[in-house]
C-alpha cells in the first residue's frame, strides 16, 4: 500500500454484521456501521457483507471466495445466537481456507472463546485501572508476529475483556493495557489470525501504525 492510499491488489474482505432490534417496527435488522465500509475502501478492499441466519452462511462464503474474513464488534458474545452460529462456521471455513482472519472488540472476543478461552466484565470482577469505555488509552505491545511501536496509543469501546487468565492456551498474546492485566491484542501462531480490541475503523491517535498493520494483514503480509 502507499501511504494512505489503495493497496495495490484489491482483497475481497467477507465481513460479519451485528443484529438490532429497530424499536420503530421491533424488526430484527442485521447492520453494518458505515465507518467499516468507508474505513475498508479507503484501504483498498471490496467489502463483502455476511448476513446472519443465514440456513448455510458456509455455501455463501464459498461462493464469494474471499481472500480474507473480518469479524467485526457489536453485541456481547453470547447475546445472539444466530450471529454466533454464523461467526463459528464462518471461522471453521476460514480456517480450512487458511486466509487471513482478523477480529476486532467483539470479533477479539469471539476468537478466544472459540478457542477456549473465558471473558470478564470489567465492571463486576476487574480492578483495572485503565478506563475502557469511550476513551483512548496506550497498550503495550510484545512478542508481536508483526512489526510494531513499543506503545500504541488505541481507542476502547468495550466493558468486556479478554484478561491475561481468561486467554485461550492456543492464543498468543501481543498487546496488552498498561496494568497488563487486559489483553488488548491476540493472535495464533500457526493460523493467519490476528485479533484486537480496539477499533481501527474509528478515530484513534496511532492511526498509520494501526492502518499499516490491518492493510498488511488482510493482503497476507504476516509470518505464517
């Protein structure tokens, strides 16, 4: 990619959606935020869009082939069963394709349940000092499968946490908040998953570190 520009060779990127009751109507909408669809342009990927209860979301996703899968934040895990079910077998179809997967807040989540690991509301059973709702704050990041600053100054949107217990054994921890108590950023090291909690489709201070390291990774410039 050159600067801020398009990458090179367009990467179809399939991307999950979160579900909302509308209270007008009390319809159950599957939505995507238009900061992702703009956020992905401006990167230079094609945004393919995963409905949820769908009867076989895996025959779509062979369908399309994409050359990577996005799962995006939303509703707790857990919270709705047909994105869940949707997002496991969209996982399960990624990983046999071996493309790159990337999961943000929820997504993060969601991937270290789905291998194992637990969850934390901060709010009832943390003492982190760092705040995490609607803010910005530095993670600390280490052992990274990618190159990246000592610090990365992110946003936070989440009052469910991924801590240094909750971690799934398979997962590798790469970015944590400053008390190091909460894991800010995952990845697997022998499958092209990457996770984060923070939102690279939103404002945030670091923004070209941030953007380098979700454009490389979705055109597969990683590791494994």
């Amino acid at each position: 990619m050159d600067g801020f520009g398009r990458c090179s060779n367009v990467t179809d990127v399939a991307v999950t959606m979160r579900s909302i009751r509308e209270p007008a109507t009390n319809e159950l909408r599957d939505s995507l935020s238009r900061d992702w669809t703009e956020y992905l342009d401006k990167l230079g990927f094609d945004v393919i869009p995963i409905l949820n209860g769908l009867s076989d979301p895996v025959a779509l996703f062979e369908h399309v082939s994409p050359d990577a899968l996005l799962l995006t934040n939303g509703e707790d895990v857990g919270s709705h069963p047909p994105r869940d079910q949707t997002e496991q077998a969209l996982l399960n179809a990624a990983i046999e394709a071996s493309i790159p997967i990337l999961g943000v807040c929820r997504g993060h989540q969601f991937i270290n349940t789905y291998y194992g690991g637990d969850l934390t509301n901060l709010n009832e059973h943390m003492n982190d000092p760092t705040t995490h709702v609607a803010t910005n704050h530095d993670v600390q990041i280490q052992d990274s499968p990618i190159e990246l600053p000592d610090t990365l100054s992110v946003n936070s949107y989440h009052e469910m946490a991924v801590s240094t217990s909750d971690t799934a054994s398979v997962l590798k921890p790469f970015a944590t908040s400053d008390s190091g108590s909460i894991v800010e950023g995952l990845y697997h090291p022998k499958q092209p998953i990457l996770s984060m909690q923070w939102h690279p489709e939103r404002d945030l201070p670091d923004r070209e570190a941030v953007d380098d390291l979700v454009a490389g990774f979705l055109q597969g410039e990683h590791p494994w």
